[in-house]
C-alpha cells in the first residue's frame, strides 16, 4: 500500500527517538485513551474497515497528470492533519490509518479509484477529488455505496450531497463579497471577465454578472471570453482590454494557462499597480509558477491566505512546512484540505460512531475552532460558513489581506435570483 | 479435425474458445464484483483494439483518433441514459424540470433537436453504430480518395480527436463539457448501477466482444482480407490490378469506428458516465498502445494486449500512487524494444513452436502440423 514517502519516514523516526525520553509518560497516555475507545461492534455497525486499533480513510487525489500540481498541496494537507489527529489520540480511540490512490488527472480513474477504496478497502472516509470532473465522476459511486467525500475545492455550488462535505467555498461565497468590496473601494463601473472554459468559470461568472446587473447600482460587464483548458495565447483579449479600459478585469482562468496570461499582461504594459484586476483563481500554489514579479498588484479574493495572521494559522503553518519543507507555499485550497481530516474526526466523535449515516447526520452544526483561517461552521447544506477575504498579490508570492468580510457568510449552493 | 465455420481454421479456434473461457467462465469465478467490473471496462476497450488490429495491422491504416469514435458511441448510449435520468420528476429543482441538469446550469431551456432522437432507446442502439460509421466514411472518403494516407492520415486524425474534445468542452450547454455526462441511473427502467446489474453487463460485453472478434475472423479470412493484407504491402499494385483502393480503405475505416464506438457505448453502461478525456489523442493513443502491446497483427492478442496495460495500470498506480507512470512507461519500452510484434509475437516466435513441437512428438503424423504451419504462414503475413 502507498505509504509516506521516506523523507517523512526519518523524520518521524526522529521524532520517535527523541521521545522515547518520555517515554515511561506517554506509554500512559495512550492507554487511557484506549481504555475509553468505544466497542468496535458499536461505533461501525456498516462493517467499515474500523478494527480496535485502527480506522481506515481514503486519500483520492491526482498524484500524477496535469492536476499533480494543484493536488499535491491537498494531499500534504490531508496527511498532516492525520498525523497531527493521531498524536493528539485518534478519533474515537482509533489512530486514523489512510490508503492513498492516484486519481491520476483521468476522470474515470477516480471513479475506479473510489469505488475501489469503498467496496474493496471499506474506508470510513475520503479525502479527495479537485476539480468538478472528478468530483461528478466520482460521486455516483460515493453515494451509491453510501461513502463520505471531504471536498476541498471551491467550486460552482448547484449541488448537495448527503455524502460529501464541501469543505471550500461555494460560488456565492467567493465572489459577492468581494464584488461589493471592488465597487465600494475602487469606485469601479465597469467589468471585462476573462475565464478558462469550463463549468466553474462560466457558473462562478454568470453569478458575477447577475450581482453587477441585478444587484448593485450603475455597474456592467463590457465583455466576457472564454479559453480552453491549457491555452496559452491571450493576446487578443489583451488588445480588447486596452481598447474598452474595464475599470476591472475580473479572471477565473485556471491552471497553467495563469502563467502565460499574467506574463503577456505585463508584457503589453498593462500595469496591475495601475488596472484593477481581481482573480478568484490565482493562490500562492499558482504564482509559484506565474512568477510573484509579474503578478504583484492583482487582488485574488479567497477565504484563506498563508498570511493571514492568526494563532491557529501560525501553527499550522509552521506544522506544515515542518512536515513538508521550507520552501512549499500553502494556497487556499490546502487549507480547506486541512479541514477535512479534522471535520470528520469531530463529526464522528459528536455521532458516537464511524457509520457514515450517523456522521451526516452530526455534520451540521459541527465547529472548528481550530481551523487556520480561522473559525467555521458546518451548515446545514453541508458547505462550510466561512469568511471572504481580499489578497493584494505580493513580490515575494504571498498575499496582503486588504479586506476580510466581518460576519461568516452563509454557503449557499443554490443562489436564488442568480440561476 | 473438427468442423469449423468457414472462416476459422482450428487455431482461431482454440484461440476463440480460450478467450471465451477466460472471459466467461475464469474471470468471473476468480474475481470479485468491483474487480470484474474493472475487466468489463477494460474489455470496452478491446472492442478498439480489434478494430485498430483491422484497421492498422492488416489495412496498414494508422489511426490515431479512434477515440473519437469511442466517444461517438459512449456519448449516443450516455445521452439515452442522461434523458433517462432527467424526468421532470427527477428534476424538479432545477428552473427547467425534465432536461439534463447541465443543460440547466448552462441557461438552456429546452431540448437541442439532436438530442431528441435518443428519447427512443432502439433508435439510440441504430444511430449509436450508424454516426461513428458516418462519420468515418466521410472522413475516409475526404482522405483516401485524395490517396491521404501512413503519417499524415494518422496526424490528421489525431488532429480530429482534439478536434471533437474541444468542441465538447466549449459546448458544455449541449454536451456537459468538462465533466462530460454523469450520473446516469436506468437503462429503460432496470438500475445498472446495482452489482448484479453490473454482472448481467459484464457478460453482455463480453459475447458482444465475441461477436466483434468473429467479424473481424471474417473479414480477415475473405478476400477483403487478403485484398487488405496486399494493400498494406503494395499499395499501388493493388491499384493497377484495378482494384478501388480507396474504397477498401474507406470499409475498414468505418468498420474499426463501428467497433470502437459498440466499445464506447459499453464503457458508458459499465462505468456510468462518459466524458471528453475518453475521446481526447491520449486516450486514442493508449488505445494504439494496447495494439502494439498485444500484437498489431493478431486479433486474439489486442484484446490480451489490452487487459495486460490496464491490469498494470491498475495495479501499479494501486501499491505505488506516485511512481506507477515510470514503471507503466519501462513495460512499454521494454516491449518495443524487445517484442516488437507484441505479446502475439512471443506466443508465435517462443510458445507456439514449443507447443507443436510436443503435438508433433506425440501425434507422429507428419502431415497434419506441416498443415498448421501452412495455414499459419498464410493466416498471419510476415510484415
């Protein structure tokens, strides 16, 4: 089975040699713990892979493929906070046990895989699925077996699953907020939208619009284009935005289409400090590649940023680039990973049990002090309350948080009025 | 020497009966329900494989788009299931009830006229073998009569394969885009999703691929065939015999699309959904690599070729998430380094002769062997 690579390896086997110093101390704490474990017989009446010890989740990412790069964050994610569940003593008295399997970038490989890690490996839980695709793919099994996904990405909402918790945020949640925010502070009239062409994109815009038609005063769109997956040619669009000066260029371009559009943008002199332009798909795991220089001055709005300065970020993120290296960065979709371990372990420790029916059913309500953006909520549709927040893109690749909306806003998959 | 159908001398024979005992009767004793259905996808596509053996191996037509007409099929058979799954009843929610939920994301309000004829299931099964066919004569007719052919047909269709995912993810109202059609339920009232539903498909599949690899027997063993086989070698030759060239090209042309697309619209009923990454130039030269590997020339060894990959596509990337794509990629070296005529080529050149060889040991009858090589040198043209 996939394991942790052998970097993590001798670190732990560091780790466990120095604590062998307390050993005598933490040869009790563990025990306690178990002393208090619940029955196996009655906390998975479903016949999950749950033994005395043991419980076992399914980590479902793109290892390999064009997505490996994006899904890679999620998975370290997913990996620290199991770790960091075990070491504070399980869940339920059980160390969390994970099987790793590539989505591979294929849409009907995560179907397989999922399938896969729920008929064969019965796991309580998965971690997993990035983009839309896989997540469509994959949830026709995930509820047919009656499985439970942690989503981490934000996507385009119109949907609700009893099976899956969606742990990033939906459409509304990114963009409203941060639309106000725009029109409020930069006095702007007029928006051109720039996206990759896929669901996401165009949902996310179509609700963009009708907020800028139908809901605040005096504004519009003065041009919307799309561009396949992986296209790398924006010059055309460039001379559009130079010819009607859109007081906003407002872009959802994914992927690694973001490095060439932002280094042609510079190239034609269009200067961020100078255009408004404002993302909702650029984090730091994408101006690794964009390159910090040229993207300086472009606003990203997201709920989490590496910066954000609160107690239970630093922590995290100095866990994980403890666990992970100096160098990686930690995007928003990361940390909405991070979420997912921890979301479950809490859901099923409320329920009593690991029987996925009874860890829906605890899911609303529950809540994460913890979390390093800060504090959220499990809503009734199963997305998270979260809060919304302005990133002015750095040099140095990370973000200043300019604004960060004041109340939690409430996910709201099926937005009326914007359909 | 026991009786065959014309067709088939008695090593395709035992060839046959082998992979029906595999396939009906070893695989679904010795594998699990997930496991099978796993076979059954891989199978889907063998019908490919087949088809590009015909196309390639014996046509010496290089086609580096079949995926498109895997796709031709897998959408016909997914857009029948999708307006299945899309009664009103089923969609309330949505601002238009009783169309696809995409089409409702996507702002559409009523049925594109193309997709009215798959309201009728029987109409679906005809248009699902007669578009791919369509499609491939025109193409071949646009190509061949122009005598298109070796590189630059493979570069052209290889181009139609990004073609028809381009033009399936910008369509996303009309086609589901990105995420192609999912979350199909009923095949006319029956659940195939359920596993017993599952193993009624399997073996569906299965006779169907049966019925594919006689075809192509059949073809292969008629004068077409052999017209094929002299084609590939001298095509001018053929031509000045006053043969139409183009014309048998056209033939197994559509024939490799129609068996692809039969394989598409199996791989929709056995995984549950069909999306643009099946139709796009990887999945179609994966496809041309399941041929390689099992052998370009032989019918039997597309369909070993295929299960091979995908078992160690499956299994590697299960033990080894993040390095499977390099030992994948070393199995693929090694046999075209290696095996340069595939597994067909191991069994022919290692195998077979061992085998005879005993055959001859114990039977002493100097003509019957002399025979089967005879048929074999004529069955199977050196290149």
């Amino acid at each position: 089975m996939a394991d942790q690579d052998d970097a993590r390896h001798s670190r732990l086997r560091r780790q466990l040699l120095m604590g062998m110093a307390a050993a005598p101390l933490a040869g009790l704490l563990p025990k306690v713990a178990f002393a208090q474990a619940p029955a196996t017989s009655a906390v998975n009446t479903t016949g999950l892979a749950v033994t005395d010890t043991e419980v076992t989740v399914g980590i479902l990412h793109s290892a390999t493929g064009t997505m490996a790069i994006s899904e890679t964050g999620s998975i370290q994610a997913e990996k620290l906070a199991i770790e960091q569940i075990n070491a504070a003593g399980g869940v339920l008295g059980r160390k969390i046990k994970y099987i790793q399997e590539d989505g591979a970038s294929d849409w009907p490989t995560f179907a397989e895989k999922a399938k896969k890690l729920l008929v064969q490996d019965k796991v309580a839980a998965i971690m997993g699925c990035w983009t839309s695709a896989s997540r469509k793919a994959a949830l026709p099994v995930i509820e047919q077996y009656n499985g439970m996904l942690y989503y981490p990405t934000f996507y385009e909402g119109l949907e609700q699953s009893k099976n899956v918790i969606y742990t990033g945020q939906e459409a509304t949640q990114q963009i409203l907020e941060s639309l106000n925010w725009v029109v409020r502070e930069k006095g702007a009239k007029t928006f051109y939208f720039i996206g990759s062409d896929y669901i996401w994109p165009r949902t996310s815009n179509k609700i963009a619009r009708k907020h800028i038609e139908n809901f605040m005063k005096g504004t519009k769109v003065v041009g919307e284009e799309y561009f396949p997956l992986g296209h790398t040619q924006f010059n055309s669009v460039i001379n559009k935005l130079k010819l009607t000066k859109p007081d906003v260029i407002f872009t959802d371009v994914v992927g690694g289409s973001n490095v060439a559009f932002y280094k042609q943008l510079k190239a034609a002199g269009i200067n961020l400090e100078k255009q408004t332009l404002m993302t909702i798909s650029v984090t730091e795991d994408e101006i690794d590649g964009i390159g910090g220089e040229n993207i300086a001055g472009a606003y990203s709005c997201m709920k989490y940023f590496q910066s954000l300065e609160n107690e239970n970020n630093k922590e995290f993120v100095a866990a994980f680039k403890k666990m992970w290296g100096e160098k990686t960065v930690i995007g928003d979709v990361t940390q909405a990973a991070y979420l997912g371990p921890w979301l479950w372990k809490l859901a099923a420790e409320k329920a009593g049990s690991f029987d996925v029916d009874k860890i829906a059913a605890a899911s609303p309500g529950i809540e994460f002090t913890k979390a390093p953006e800060g504090y959220v909520k499990v809503h009734e549709n199963h997305h998270l309350w979260s809060k919304t927040r302005v990133g002015l893109a750095q040099k140095d690749g990370q973000f200043k948080v300019v604004y960060e909306s004041p109340e939690l806003i409430e996910p709201n998959p099926f937005p009326k009025g914007y359909q | 020497m026991t009786r065959a159908p014309s067709f088939m001398d008695r090593k395709d024979l035992l060839a046959l009966a082998a992979v029906a005992a595999l396939l009906l009767i070893v695989f679904p004793l010795a594998l699990d329900g997930f496991r099978l259905n796993l076979v059954g996808k891989y199978l889907t596509y063998a019908f490919v494989a087949v088809g590009l053996v015909m196309c390639w191996g014996y046509g010496g037509i290089l086609s580096l788009g079949q995926g498109l007409f895997f796709g031709l099929g897998g959408y016909g058979m997914a857009m029948y299931l999708k307006l299945e799954a899309s009664s009103v009843e089923n969609t309330k929610i949505q601002s238009t009830p009783g169309i696809p939920d995409f089409m409702d994301w996507n702002q559409l309000t009523e049925l594109p006229w193309f997709w009215h004829p798959f309201h009728s299931f029987p109409l679906t099964l005809i248009l699902i073998v007669l578009v791919p066919a369509a499609f491939a004569l025109l193409i071949g007719s646009a190509m061949f009569k122009r005598r298109v052919s070796g590189v630059y047909f493979a570069i052209i269709t290889q181009a139609l394969a990004a073609i028809a995912t381009i033009l399936i993810i910008g369509q996303q109202g009309y086609t589901g885009g990105v995420n192609g059609i999912t979350d199909l339920r009923t095949l006319m009232g029956w659940d195939i999703r359920t596993d017993s539903a599952k193993f009624i498909l399997y073996f569906v599949n299965a006779i169907l691929l049966m019925g594919v690899i006689c075809c192509a027997l059949f073809v292969r063993s008629s004068k077409l065939g052999r017209i094929l086989v002299a084609m590939r070698e001298k095509e001018d030759r053929v031509r000045f015999s006053g043969y139409s060239v183009a014309n048998f090209q056209i033939f197994v042309f559509c024939l490799g699309a129609v068996f692809a697309a039969i394989g598409g619209a199996m791989f929709t009923l056995q995984v549950g959904f069909m999306s643009p990454s099946l139709v796009g130039i990887v999945p179609s030269i994966e496809m041309v690599i399941f041929t390689a590997v099992g052998g370009r020339l032989s019918i039997f060894g597309a369909v070993y070729g295929t299960l091979l990959v995908n078992f160690a596509k499956t299994s590697l990337s299960e033990s080894f998430p993040e390095l499977w794509l390099l030992g994948l990629g070393g199995l693929f070296i090694a046999v075209v380094l290696f095996f340069p005529n595939g597994l067909a080529g191991i069994w022919r050149d290692y195998v077979q002769p061992s085998i005879d060889r005993v055959f001859r040991l114990r039977s002493k009858d100097p003509t019957d062997p002399g025979q089967n090589v005879a048929k074999q040198a004529a069955s199977m043209p050196a290149e």
